[in-house]
C-alpha cells in the first residue's frame, strides 16, 4: 500500500513512461473525497476498465452514470491513446471489491476467485482507468490505446515499487460480476491482432519494467516494396487457381 500519487507525481511520472496526456479542467481539485466523507488511499492496486460507451470523457470527468456521480476514474483513455488525467483524488469506479483479492493484489500473488462474503469499498483503494470500448467483444482497441495503457499501468507501478501484481481488472476485483476489460486488440509491438487478456496486460506491463521508463518494445517492421509485390503476386496466384 502506499500515499496516492500527487498531481505533479502523475505528471512526472506518465511523462517519464512515454504517455501522451492532456489534462481535464480541475482534474487536480475533483474527486469524491468531501463528498463520501472518505479519503482516497491509502492505495493498494490498479485497476482497469472499458468505458462499455463511446464518446465518454464527459460522462468520467463530469456528468457521471445513473446514481454515480463523476469522476468515475482517475484517467479516460481515448482510442487515439492519449490519456486524459480527470481526477487525482478519489473517484466512483471500482464499486465493491472481494476482499481476499485486494490481499492478494496487495500481496502481488495470484488473485483469486472472488469471495463475496466480505468485501470492501474499492474506490479508497485502487487507482483506475477507464479505456474506451463499446465491451462488445467486436469494437476493437487501437495499437496507440493499448500501448498506451500498458504505460499507464508501469507507471504507476514504478512509481510506488510496484510489480504487475498490483495490475487488475474489474472482471478479477468485482463481487457485482462485472466483465470488463475484454475485447480485441489490433496489436502492440511485433504482435499482431489479439484478444484482450489481464494475464497478458500484467505480463506486458512486467516487460516494461524490467527496463528503464524511456524504452518502447520493438515493432515490426514496415513491408519492403519487393515484399509486397511478392504477396501480392501469391494473391494473385490463388485466385487464378480458383
């Protein structure tokens, strides 16, 4: 566990790692802590989300959902994969966690399956990040998104001395059954179009930080004209056969 980052923390930090960011009006001053009674932090984890919507920086920054007032993150991530930072303080999106796996998130060991006989108010505890997708399991998130998030999450991480442990997602952290993160993914480094996974989000997120915050994975390289040509002839080919 640990103090909440700071808004120069945040700044400093996501610069550090390579995210691209804006920053919402009064993202420094907004939050529910006046308003619950409650403090954010202590905090023990990250958790991710898909906004199930398009077009949602409003509704996570200000307007907020039915009977859920805003902020509903700490971070709106748009498909264009830079990160919108709506709230440094305590905000409305994490809902009630299983307690057995905030410990385990706290201990970085294997989360398991959520015991919904004891739980607590995930929001005092987690950082969150709402990425946008319609959660449909078509609409799919961009290279630029993905590499994005991944950076998001080690760098928070890096920032408290955190492994990718600390890294869930609501579907892992939810007693309410929640689903999110899901969906596809066009790709991120040299891999091409994938399914979403939190196992493989930690992993790539552990990749990050054993090195250093300024390094980006390797990615593939363009085709070379005579490639293409030459895949374009092998189309070409089947197509006479047919």
């Amino acid at each position: 566990m640990a103090t909440p980052m700071t808004a120069a923390q945040w700044r400093a930090a996501l610069k550090a790692e390579g995210v691209k960011f804006t920053e919402y009006d009064s993202w420094t001053t907004r939050g529910r802590d006046a308003a619950t009674g409650k403090s954010f932090g202590p905090v023990h984890g990250v958790l991710n989300h898909h906004t199930a919507g398009s077009n949602s920086l409003r509704a996570v920054a200000v307007d907020g959902a039915p009977n859920l007032p805003a902020p509903l993150a700490h971070t709106f991530l748009p498909k264009s994969g830079i990160a919108v930072l709506v709230s440094c303080h305590r905000a409305n999106h994490a809902g009630l966690a299983a307690a057995n796996v905030i410990a385990a998130l706290t201990a970085e060991t294997k989360l398991p399956r959520q015991d919904k006989t004891s739980t607590v108010d995930g929001n005092d505890l987690l950082y969150g990040i709402e990425t946008e997708n319609l959660g449909n399991g078509t609409d799919t998130y961009t290279r630029e998104q993905y590499d994005a998030w991944v950076r998001w999450n080690a760098a928070i991480c890096r920032h408290h001395g955190w492994g990718a442990g600390s890294v869930a997602g609501h579907l892992e952290t939810s007693v309410e059954g929640k689903v999110d993160p899901k969906g596809p993914v066009e790709g991120y480094g040299t891999r091409g179009l994938f399914v979403f996974s939190m196992g493989q989000l930690r992993a790539d997120v552990a990749e990050r930080l054993q090195h250093p915050a300024s390094w980006s994975p390797a990615t593939s390289a363009p085709p070379t004209t005579e490639e293409r040509l030459t895949s374009l002839e092998k189309r070409v080919t089947a197509l006479e056969k047919k």
